[in-house]
C-alpha cells in the first residue's frame, strides 16, 4: 500500500512538472497570433541594438538605434564608433531622408521604404517574415523561441536567417543572416526595447536630427590631401574580373573596370562636404541597405559615401540584386 501511495505521489508531481513546463512554453501558434495581436496593438517602439557584419574582409560592429510610431514614421540611426561614422534614414510626412552628418549631406526621395524589403533591425520587418513564411522551423528554448525563415533582403547572399523572439516579450532579441552554406554574415543583438513609446513633436524632423547628429559626429573638413586607398569588392559575379585600375594624378579618385559576363565599374572618389544651405533631392531612386551604410539605386547606378569616400558603382548588365551584394561586400579598411 505504501508503495502504491509512493507511486502515484511521484506520478502527481511528474504531472505537475510537466504542466508548469507547458505553462512556460507557447506553441507556434500561440507565438505567431500573439505576435500578430502585439503588432496591431503597438502604437510604435524604441529599440538599440549591435549588429556585427562579416561580408566584408574583417568583422565591423555597428551601434543602430530605431525609432518607429505608426505608421509610417521612423529614424534610423547607424553609428560605427571607431571611425566616427554615422548615418540615419528618416521618413516622415515630407519623404524619406538619408543623412550623412560628417558630409553634411542630406538626400531626400519618394520611396516605400522600408515595405519593399526585409531590414534586419525593424521589429515589424522580422515579425513579418516570421508570419509570412508558411516553411519557417519553430524551435522553444530555454529563453526564447527561434524561427529560421526565408528573407526578402535586397542582397542575395543573405538567404537565410534565425530570429530568436524573448520568452516574456515576444519580441526579436537576436538576428542572424546567413548565406546559402549557412555562413553568418550578419549577427544582430537587441540591447533595450521599448514597446508603446512616446515622441515629442520634432522626434522625426530632418534639420532637428542632422544638427544633433552632427553635435555627435562633427562636419569633416573638406580636403583631397590624403590618396586614397583602393577598396576592392570580396563578392564578384562569376565570369567578370578585374581589368584595369586607375588612379588620377591627385590620388582622389579610382576607377576599377570589371570586364566579363557581367561588367561593371566602380568610382571612388574623396568627398566633399556639401554647403550647409545646400539640399540634394532626388524624384527617382531606391534605398539599398548595404549593412555598413544606406545606398542609393538610381537607374543602372548605385551610390553611397563611407569614411569620407564617394562610391559609385555603374553596370547596364548587372541586376539590382547583384549591385547590391558587390556593394555589401565593400566595407572600406580605410582608416584603420
């Protein structure tokens, strides 16, 4: 008798184990439709975040700090504190800006971003991938949940990525972006996010964020006295090399011909700071989210400025996608 007493006692408390265990974990479905129902109730967030890259020749971490209220508003900031780099997107009711304080240049241009693509530090953007992959894999672990999905990232070579959601929170804490052979080529760590925050009036206002911007990172001084270094792209389609290099006499600008099934050049240039009292604004053209730094697509051309360089990349026979992974894979050594 005692012993039968015994057995069900120890059978009890296997089931209460095992029903406190369930408790804390959710199934998928529970995951995917409380995601759902947090997204339409949120008025916006503030998250920070790291995000480390490895497309190009060595590892590059980069501070972001995102700003969103619904439901078009964001501010985007990406910093890379070691060479007092910094750039930020804003989009409000005028357009969507990419600023670059250190050359005090400001684009602005209609566009959908960020609707057209995934971006790997918007909440709403993972969470969607999350909900619109109908093969993603579940996984409950000990402190989060994990969903490997497809993505819709402008660069072809981020095929793949892992999102792991906190347990309490339901909201993305980690990212990683992996290419076809599972390579991580870029790793996202959620520091501090803010679900339902508030923002003053002129949180989203382009002259407000690019005069405090550039209290943080100050105006370069214009010069072309440094020669430039040549940054060679690590990603090439295949059937296209390297031709010709050029340098002009001033060591401010290369060109690099890429000749093949798929030709292109590249044109790095010293770069100027643009005139205070001066705007740049473009009817036409995309955002392209390199990593390290916001390009933008305009016709067959792509452009971005990184450590005080202008890069353009040119090519009637390259696609969008293509532009972009060779772009991803340029990340400048220059200032080391």
């Amino acid at each position: 008798m005692k012993n039968l007493k015994r057995a069900l006692s120890l059978l009890v408390i296997a089931l209460l184990i095992t029903a406190l265990a369930a408790c804390g974990s959710k199934s998928q479905q529970d995951v995917l439709s409380d995601l759902e129902g947090t997204m339409k109730k949120m008025s916006g967030y503030k998250a920070e975040a790291t995000m480390t890259l490895q497309t190009g020749e060595q590892p590059i971490t980069y501070e972001i700090e995102v700003w969103h209220k619904k439901p078009s508003f964001y501010r985007v900031s990406l910093k890379n504190a070691e060479k007092d780099q910094s750039q930020m997107i804003l989009r409000n009711s005028e357009g969507v800006f990419v600023l670059t304080p250190a050359l005090n240049k400001s684009f602005r241009f209609q566009s959908e971003w960020p609707e057209n693509s995934s971006q790997v530090y918007l909440m709403e953007s993972l969470v969607s991938d999350i909900l619109n992959d109908d093969e993603r894999n579940f996984k409950a672990g000990e402190k989060g949940y994990v969903f490997n999905t497809k993505t819709n990232y402008q660069n072809k070579n981020l095929y793949q990525q892992e999102i792991t959601l906190d347990k309490s929170s339901l909201m993305p804490s980690k990212v990683k972006v992996m290419d076809k052979d599972m390579k991580v080529l870029v790793d996202v760590k959620f520091k501090n996010t803010k679900l339902n925050s508030k923002f003053d009036e002129g949180s989203f206002d382009m002259e407000r964020n690019m005069e405090g911007a550039q209290l943080e990172v100050p105006t370069m001084a214009s010069s072309g006295e440094k020669a430039l270094t040549p940054v060679f792209p690590n990603f090439v389609p295949e059937g296209t090399a390297l031709l010709n290099q050029i340098k002009n006499e001033a060591g401010d600008e290369i060109i690099l011909t890429y000749a093949g099934d798929q030709s292109f050049t590249i044109i790095q240039r010293q770069a100027v700071v643009t005139p205070a009292t001066k705007m740049l604004t473009m009817d036409q053209g995309n955002l392209v989210d390199l990593g390290f730094a916001v390009g933008v697509l305009s016709g067959k051309t792509l452009s971005w400025s990184v450590n005080g360089v202008d890069y353009y990349l040119a090519s009637n026979e390259l696609t969008e996608e293509d532009m972009a992974a060779i772009a991803s894979s340029m990340m400048s050594t220059q200032g080391k």
